[in-house]
C-alpha cells in the first residue's frame, strides 16, 4: 500500500476544491471509508490524498422529514437511516433497504453517498490478479467464467451488478442527489449511473470533483423494499426490489419500481408497474401475475437463472410490504 495524506475537509466545497486540484495523481473522498478501505487492502486504487469529510453536514439534523420533502446528509450513517423514526413512517423503502445491510459495525460507520458509490463487488473486479475489463483489461472474464452473482439485465460488455441497496429505494421515491464542484447542482438519481456501454471504466455520471452533499426524495408511505440473500446476517443480495405505490383504497393507481442486484444499475421495471396500475393489492393471484413480469427481457448467464426466478418473488414482497399486508411464506 501507497503512502497517502489525510486532509481534513472544513466544508463540502473546501472537499471539492482539494479532490479537483490536478497537483494531484489521486484524491479521494472519505466518510466512513468501508468500501474505500477495502479498495486500499484490495490494492485496486492509490490514492496520495484522502479527504475526509465524516463530520460534514450540509443541514444541522441528519435526516429531515417534512410533508413534501424528506432531507438526508450525504455522511448520514446507514444505522441512521434504518432506525429514523420519521423515514419509517414517511418513507418504510429506505429504511427497509438498509436496515439489514452488512452488519451493525458496518451500518454504523457506512454512509449514504458511501452506498451510492461504492465501487461493484464482483469478484473479477476485485481480484487483482484478473486484469477485467472494468480495470482496462480486454474481457469480462464473467462471460465465460463464475458468474452466478451476475446481472441478468443489459447487455454488458460488463456484467457487474449495482451493489447499493440503498439507490433503488431512493429511485422509486423519485431522489435527487445534491452536489458541490459542478455545475449542477443537482442530479436526479436516475441519471446518476450510466450503463458500461457508456463508460465501462466508472459506474456514476458525476463530474470529476464533485461531492454529495445531501439527497432530497418525494415522502412514499406506501412504500417496501425486500431483498433475498443466501444467509441472513452480512451478505449481499442475489436480487433486491424496490416499490412506491399510490393506492385508491386497495386499488392501486399508479406503481415505480426498481429493482437492485440484477443489472449494472438501479433497473427500472416500467412493465411490472404498468401491470400493477388497477389490481388490488388484497387480490393475491392478480399480485402474482402482475409481478411474474419482473422477469420479462431477462438474460440470464450460464450460471445466474436463478434470479430469473427469484425476482418476481422480491418484487411481490416488497408490493406486500408497500401496501403494508404481512409477508406470506409461499410467494
């Protein structure tokens, strides 16, 4: 490992103003630094500076929830999130999405823009012995390779899957991300990411220097999001969904939905809402074929179909949830 400076960052733009400086080869953010260490130990990034920025807030509460607008600190703590008793009721999807994330060590030290940003936790990528393509390297070696955690929507040349929980929670809540050092000053979280066709090197659309401050989202009660892993305490998801809903009594009128641990982005299912507009959500069988849809368009690898299978399942899980019915065992 490289040596590198720690600077102490006493704002947001001050954070900007040293990541941008081209004096150096490398500068990185640092909030709570879970995925930052591991690319350290994992020997993928050299950075000669750290900027820490842990201690930073934009706004004086880390979570703000009012009746238009809820409010979150990009260096708002996951732990934060999953326990906010205004997020629960105002928004149940984000604080669903992250109160099983990890573990508690890590959910009390990881953070919002951490999550949103961390770099994808395939095992090609982050080994540094397979020069992937996502390194500069001339293949994807999960085309042909293990490949079982691997997206099963777009259409490469990368397969990575999107590793953050807490991104399509926020996507179905319909979020904008806050930032200093461009010249936006904000970007919807749609267009936060982009596909490796556009860029297979990066993941976010963010210009260079330019730091979360805080997200801002629409409130969503009737909101879920439910994710199937392979053991219940620190793992990552095989597939993940996201759900708002607007209901009419039990009739639901109009549906966002997301899905996360499938495709190298948060994956918009634009046909599962439009299959959920008018059934109601006490009609189970209704609930079932429209989720079945979640599936639709899928390419799954030699390894991965699976979650062909097991993504109607989450999604259905989390329309329960969003219309607050208690989960089923059978799906």
């Amino acid at each position: 490992m490289n040596r590198f400076a720690i600077a102490q960052a006493k704002s947001f733009e001050d954070a900007s103003k040293v990541v941008g400086d081209k004096k150096y080869s490398l500068a990185m953010i640092k909030a709570g630094g879970i995925d930052l260490i591991d690319l350290l130990k994992e020997g993928l990034i050299a950075p000669d500076v750290l900027v820490d920025v842990r201690r930073l807030r934009s706004g004086k509460e880390p979570i703000v929830a009012s009746g238009e607008e809820i409010r979150i600190e990009a260096t708002t703590t996951l732990a934060e999130i999953a326990s906010s008793p205004a997020l629960k009721s105002a928004c149940p999807a984000l604080a669903q999405s992250v109160e099983s994330a990890a573990s508690p060590a890590v959910r009390n030290a990881a953070t919002a823009a951490g999550n949103l940003l961390q770099r994808p936790r395939c095992w090609y990528f982050r080994n540094e012995q397979f020069n992937c393509l996502k390194k500069g390297g001339p293949t994807c070696f999960a085309v042909e390779g293990e490949n079982r955690y691997h997206a099963i929507f777009g259409d490469g040349p990368c397969h990575i899957v999107h590793p953050s929980n807490l991104a399509p929670a926020l996507f179905v809540c319909d979020a904008t991300v806050h930032i200093v050092g461009a010249e936006q000053p904000s970007l919807p979280i749609r267009y936060l990411y982009h596909t490796p066709d556009k860029g297979v090197r990066s993941e976010s659309n963010l210009p260079a220097g330019a730091v979360i401050t805080h997200i801002t989202c629409k409130p969503a009660k009737a909101s879920g999001f439910y994710a199937i892993k392979e053991k219940q305490s620190f793992d990552w998801p095989v597939v993940a969904a996201a759900v708002a809903l607007e209901l009419d009594g039990n009739t639901i009128t109009k549906a966002t939905v997301c899905a996360g641990a499938v495709a190298p982005i948060p994956w918009e299912m634009r046909n599962v809402s439009n299959a959920l507009r008018g059934v109601d959500v006490t009609n189970d069988e209704a609930l079932s074929k429209a989720c079945k849809s979640a599936a639709a368009g899928a390419k799954p690898m030699s390894d991965n179909a699976y979650k062909v299978k097991l993504l109607p399942v989450a999604v259905k899980r989390a329309v329960l949830l969003a219309a607050g019915r208690k989960l089923e065992v059978e799906s």
